[in-house]
C-alpha cells in the first residue's frame, strides 16, 4: 500500500508545540496550499491542511518556522475521529509529516541582522539569494544587463 503526501505551502500560524507526558515533542501547524486553478470570480483558492511533525522535527519547526513561512511536507495521511462534547462523531484528517523542508531563507530583517550566510538555520538556505542582497554581490540585479563575452563562456 502506499500512503504518501507532498505539499508545499504557506504556514497560516505559527507552530505549537507541546510535550507528551514521556516528553516527547510534537508541533501541530496549518498549511495553506493554492489549487491549480482559479474559481469563476477569477480568485485562487486554497485547501487548509493540518501538519503534525513528532520529536527533533517538531522542535526544528517550532523554531525557525513561523506564520507565512513557505514549507515543503513530506509524509503521510491520517485520518481519525472522536466523539465530542455533544455527542456528536468528529471525523479528522491531517498529514503526519516524515520530512519538512524550509523553503525560503530567513526574513530580511533577520538576515540582515545576524549577517548574510551567518546563523542560517538547518534547512534553510544561509547565504544572500531570496530577499537580501549583500552589496557586493557582482550578480545583483541593478535593472542594468550583464556585459560577458564569449570568451568567458567555459562552452
């Protein structure tokens, strides 16, 4: 059987993360995630799926993620229920996530302030693409073209 998810999405809060009573970590995020296509008033629309990540993973997430942050899941899906207060069974579905990936490197203001490739988080990529430039990136877009000759081409 298989039983295999991947999403890339943005998060619409911050991770919570709590502890079992063994001490084991576990983070519950949302993650927002655009369909492939528009409804008739011409708007993207997007599905709300419920993330669970267990132990170092969840710990890793509840740092260096937080609400907007755009995140790549890989893992699986589990369904339940419950019955609640009134009675009434609760049916629920989220993704218990093997893997998560930091898709976007730390906001500028961050970067900026422990300095660009320093202090970069696992999974996150250190260094000056995104949305910070450092001032002497020779590749910086400036608005003007590139002068390269052939001559520097290693074709």
């Amino acid at each position: 059987m298989i039983n295999r998810v991947i999403l890339v999405g943005r998060l619409t809060r911050d991770p919570e993360l709590r502890y079992t009573q063994s001490g084991v970590a576990v983070a519950r995020f949302t993650l927002a995630v655009d369909r492939n296509f528009v409804n008739q008033q011409g708007e993207r629309e997007a599905d709300f799926i419920n993330i669970v990540t267990w132990r170092a993973l969840a710990e890793r997430c509840a740092t260096y993620l937080k609400k907007g942050s755009l995140a790549g899941v890989d893992g699986r899906l589990r369904t339940g229920k419950y019955e609640n207060q009134e009675g009434r069974t609760v049916y629920t579905t989220e993704v218990v996530a093997d893997d998560v990936r930091f898709l976007e490197p730390k906001s500028r203001s961050e970067s900026m302030a422990s300095g660009f490739g320093g202090g970069s988080a696992p999974g996150i990529g250190g260094g000056s693409y995104g949305r910070g430039k450092p001032a002497d990136d020779p590749f910086a877009d400036d608005g003007q073209p590139i002068d390269i000759s052939d001559d520097d081409l290693p074709f």
